[in-house]
C-alpha cells in the first residue's frame, strides 16, 4: 500500500522557529537547499522520509507526533459546515479545504465560530423565541461549546497537568484501595483542609462542595468512592497547579469569561483523572490487561466511565497509546462528552446515527456491546458500548443514565480482548453507520431521518418505500 504523503509545512516552520534559526540555516542542518525547505513549509512539497530523519536526529523530533495534526479534525469539521445549504453553489473543493485547514488552521477556526453563530441565529428566527432574541445568547458559541472545542483540538491531552499528576500520584504512600483515605490526609497535612464524607453535601444534586473560610470539603457520601477520589484530587488540582490552570486558561484566548471559568473546570477534571490513572502505570497495564475496561476499573478502583475517557487522552509524545474515540450520549442522542484521537468524527449538529451500537446499550444495562462499524469514507472500527446510571439518592431522587462509547480503528483490534472472537476479516460483518444524516449520503439506509445537504431529492408519487424519497 502506497504511504501516505505528508504535508506538515505548518509544523517543519514551528520547529524551525522554536530553534531561532533561519530557513537558510535550518536548511543546511537538514542537508537540503533553502529553496526546497521553502516549499515544504508552505505546503507546496512533501517532507520525505531522509528530512524526517534528519529532523529527528539533528533536532531530537518525535517523527510520529508530525503526522497526527488537528487538520483532519478541522477538515472534518469544515466539510460538514460547508455542506450547509446556504453555500449552494459555492462550495469549494476538497483540495481547497485541505489547504486551508493545513496552511491557515486559525481561519478555519474562525469561519467555524462564524458558522455556528449563523445555524444559531437561524435557529432563533425560526422558533420565534422572543426571550433569546433579546437576550441575543444565540449569536456566539456558548461556553461549554468553547470549551468542548478547546479540548477536541488539543488531542485531549494536557501535557503539563498530566505529568504534574503523574508525579503527585508517586509521591503518594498508599494503594487504590485507600486512595481516598490517603487523598483525604494530604489535604489535610498540606493545606489544612478536613474532608467530611456527608457534611454540607447531603443533598442529591450536590457532589462536592468546598468552603474556603473553615477549610472543609465535603463530598456527597452517596456518590461512589472512585467519585470521591476524584473529587478529592480535584481540590487538590485547585489548590496545588491554580497558576498553571490560569496560565493555559489566559492562553486559550477564550471569548467570554463564562468559558474561561469553564474551562477550569475542566483542567481541574483533567488533573484529578490523570492522578487516579497516572500515565505511564495506566499505559502499561492497558496494555497487559488487553483494554479490558472492567479489569482496569478494578485495579485503579475506578469507575469504567474514568477508564474509558482516559483510554482516549493516551497521546503523550514519544509514548502514545492505541488512538481511541470516547463519546458519553444521553438517552435523547445528545453527545454531552466527545473526543476522538481516530479518524472517526462526531456530529457537531444534529444527532448521532441511530445505527450505532451505543444507542443500544439502554436497553442492555451491565453489558458491554460490541460492534464492527464501517463509516462511509470506508474506515472501519471496533466499536464498544455500554449503559451507566449515577443514582444520586432515594426513591424521589432523579437517576441520571448515560450510554458511554469507546473505540478504535480496526488496525488495533488485536490489542483489544474485546476482538478475540469476531471475524475481523469478513467484509459483511461490519455494519454501516454515518456521523449524522445530513452529511452522510448513504443512500439504502433504512433508518435515515432527513436527506443529505447536498443531494437533490426525487420524489416519486407513484412508488412508496422504506424511506419516502431518493436522492441523486
């Protein structure tokens, strides 16, 4: 099979310039003419395999971080949204994309950002919603969208907080199975903070709350202890790395302060789930143990929803894991986490394909389902599902229920004790499935709910089938 050409121009011109070095001397370390680097880094040439050499020995580069770039994200993404039927007639080609997501990512960002306010404030005309109209809400990303993106481009994976927590975690004395006692007492040696299971965090709808005059964190004593784990690390994320959180929150560049507060959040999240599954030991015993998401729950006294985000964050330069995707869905189809270091893609509108095993997963609770999908662009995975429920509570009390979905290329299989028994090689035993319906053009699929956005539709009065149109 014909190796993949890579364009990386962007990348070459950030090592060259991370050196201070010209293109004039960067070219001469490299053993090729300036005129030559030129083209590379403007995407006009192709890096060969003697430069990528050259790169790695001359200027310590991990080769195999340079090929796996947010530009098929961001081509992803931008085919979607030029799809919209408001570009009719003036969608550029393939070609012209790839170009622009390569050579100008932070354009393609910004007509994304632009796209979206535009679907928003068409939303907002055609559902008439006075409130929204005038409080003008739709016309800009909201926060947890702004944050969701910023996580999705970055791969996921932040490098200082994760070996910040790698080396908290090994500094501990105490094993998993009294990681919150042990978490519990460094609060309270290092920052004078008491832990009280229950406390000010008896209500359902309250997992942790810290008060910062007494010094007490409580955490809800009906959450699970992987939970209290985790909440108990994020404080301590809170309390140990706040300037390394401002300083890549600042450096985001996030529109509203609303995101910034967000995103937070979310690197606190980041921190405390690196510390439960530390990088290297995780790493290592995914591997031994196959993937398995139970066994791996119960070695690091997790919970399998913790295992299976952290699955999908293993991207560390120099000592990557198997690419994952990992989405949470709700029981309305709504994605409310996404990440995918795979080809494979989430809708950013409208909801997932209803052929997708994770839809199955609530009508088979304590199962892990098992699924070989092939998208339309002929990428094949293997795909797994299951149901969670969070009980928070009594009777009275509400449950929430999410589905998670975990997977990789069909490549990795073998590493997946999942696979063990599923004809990998059979062409019919891969069910095919779309990213959503509007961008998938598949046209003999029995469970479509609206046409493609760039096919025109043909209707026929006189013959009736399982969907009620076609498409050319």
């Amino acid at each position: 099979m014909r190796a993949r050409k890579l364009f990386i121009g962007r990348n070459i011109r950030g090592i060259r310039e991370g050196t201070g070095l010209t293109q004039a001397k960067f070219a001469e370390q490299l053993g090729i003419s300036t005129s030559y680097l030129n083209q590379i880094e403007n995407n006009q040439r192709h890096v060969t395999a003697p430069v990528l050499l050259a790169l790695a020995e001359i200027f310590a580069v991990d080769i195999a971080t340079l090929s796996e770039n947010d530009s098929d994200r961001l081509l992803a993404d931008m085919a979607e949204a030029i799809a919209d039927p408001i570009f009719k007639g003036l969608q550029p080609s393939g070609q012209d994309l790839n170009l622009v997501t390569q050579n100008t990512p932070s354009v393609a960002r910004a007509f994304l950002t632009m796209h979206q306010a535009l679907r928003r404030a068409g939303e907002q005309l055609a559902e008439l919603d006075d409130t929204l109209a005038r409080s003008g809400g739709l016309n800009e990303p909201t926060p947890y969208e702004e944050v969701r993106d910023f996580f999705h481009y970055i791969n996921n994976y932040v490098h200082e907080l994760d070996v910040a927590a790698e080396r908290f975690t090994g500094q501990l004395k105490g094993t998993t199975r009294n990681r919150v006692r042990t978490l519990a007492d460094h609060l309270e040696r290092h920052h004078r903070v008491r832990v009280a299971i229950g406390g000010s965090a008896t209500d359902a709808q309250i997992i942790r709350r810290y008060d910062p005059v007494s010094r007490v964190l409580s955490i809800n004593p009906k959450a699970a202890p992987s939970t209290h784990a985790f909440q108990l690390a994020h404080q301590i994320c809170q309390l140990e790395h706040a300037d390394s959180i401002e300083r890549i929150t600042n450096e985001a560049g996030f529109r509203t302060q609303d995101a910034a507060s967000v995103c937070r959040i979310g690197l606190a999240n980041y921190f405390a789930g690196s510390a439960l599954l530390p990088y290297g030991d995780f790493l290592s015993a995914a591997s031994e143990l196959r993937h398995d998401l139970e066994l791996l729950a119960d070695r690091f006294g997790a919970s399998i929803e913790q295992v299976a985000h952290r699955l999908s964050t293993l991207q560390r330069p120099g000592m990557k894991g198997i690419p994952f995707f990992f989405a949470r869905v709700d029981q309305a189809g709504n994605i409310t986490k996404r990440h995918s270091a795979t080809k494979l893609q989430f809708a950013r509108f409208g909801s997932t394909c209803p052929l997708w095993n994770v839809h199955k997963a609530f009508a088979t609770p304590d199962r892990i389902l098992r699924q070989l999908a092939e998208t339309p662009d002929g990428a094949r995975y293997l795909c797994l599902a299951t149901a969670i429920a969070k009980p928070s509570g009594g009777y009275r009390d509400p449950v929430q229920r999410y589905a998670l979905a975990i997977g990789c290329e069909i490549r990795h299989a073998s590493a997946l004790v999942y696979a063990d028994d599923l004809d990998i090689k059979s062409k019919t035993a891969f069910e095919p499935i779309g990213i959503s319906c509007r961008i998938c053009e598949r046209s003999d699929c029995h469970q479509r709910a609206v046409p493609p956005l760039k096919r025109r539709l043909s209707v026929d009065h006189n013959s009736r089938d399982t969907i009620p149109y076609s498409f050319e």
